[in-house]
C-alpha cells in the first residue's frame, strides 16, 4: 500500500513541471520562429539590394530598372512597405560605382508579443557595385589581371 501512494506522489509531481516547463518550452519555440522570419527577412532585403545594384551596374541602367528589380526580388518572398534609395540618378560618366539601398521596417511583436521586448527596427542592406564599361579611377577597368 505505501508503494502505490509514493507512485501516486510522483505522478503528481511530473504534472506540476509539466505545467512549469510547457510554457518556457513554448516561449522559446516561439521565440525562435521570430527570430528566423527577421533572419529570412534580412536575407530577403539583402538579396533585393543586390539585385537592384546589378541592374543600376548595367550600362543604361536607371532608377526604374533598380525598382523593378527590387520590386520583383520582394514580390517573390510577399514582402511590402520597404524603401528604396540609389545614387543612379546622381552618377555622372566617369563614376565608376553605384549603390542601392533596401530598407524595411520589421514588427518585433510578431509572435510573442510584447513578452520578447516588442517595438520595431528596420532591416537595411546596401550593395555597392562596379559599373560595367566604366574604367576605374588607377584606369585598370576593375578587370583580374592574369
């Protein structure tokens, strides 16, 4: 009889961790999934920058070719709301660089509310890149000599 009461005590015992540890393991589960979709979206920004410079390193590349390519890098991953700055429309001939920036603001309440901190911060990304057909200022061109 007091072997079974002691089973009994026990098992009373794993219901009170459970209780204890479920919502700390949920926490964190959550937790996580909100840190890999900022991750996913950092990765995202990042990629829409480069794309969008690689269009503005084309010879004739413009402002709208920077936007439809960031555009359409953004689209793919169903993201909206961010910014886009380049210095296309200031570069003269003889530039030999361009950048484009990608800015996105990022709701930290997403998951777990205001229990991991809360608030918003942005996620930026800028790609510098060399334009093509334009010679570098030591007049190399940028190109791998052999």
């Amino acid at each position: 009889m007091n072997t079974k009461r002691k089973r009994f005590v026990r098992r009373g015992a794993a219901v009170v961790e459970a209780a204890v540890v479920a919502p700390l393991m949920i926490l964190a589960m959550f937790g996580m999934i909100e840190v890999g979709y900022a991750f996913m979206i950092k990765q995202t920004v990042t990629l829409a920058a480069r794309e969008g410079a690689r269009a503005a390193a084309l010879p004739g590349g413009n402002m709208s070719d920077v936007t439809a390519a960031v555009d359409a890098s953004m689209a793919a991953a169903n993201l909206t709301g961010y910014t886009t700055t380049s210095n296309i429309s200031s570069v003269g001939p003889t530039d030999y660089e361009v950048w484009v920036e990608v800015s996105m603001p990022f709701d930290r309440a997403g998951f777990t509310g205001q229990l991991m901190g809360g608030g918003s911060f942005n996620i930026t990304a800028k790609t510098t890149m060399r334009r093509e057909g334009v010679d570098a200022p030591d007049g190399d061109g940028g190109g791998i000599e052999m």
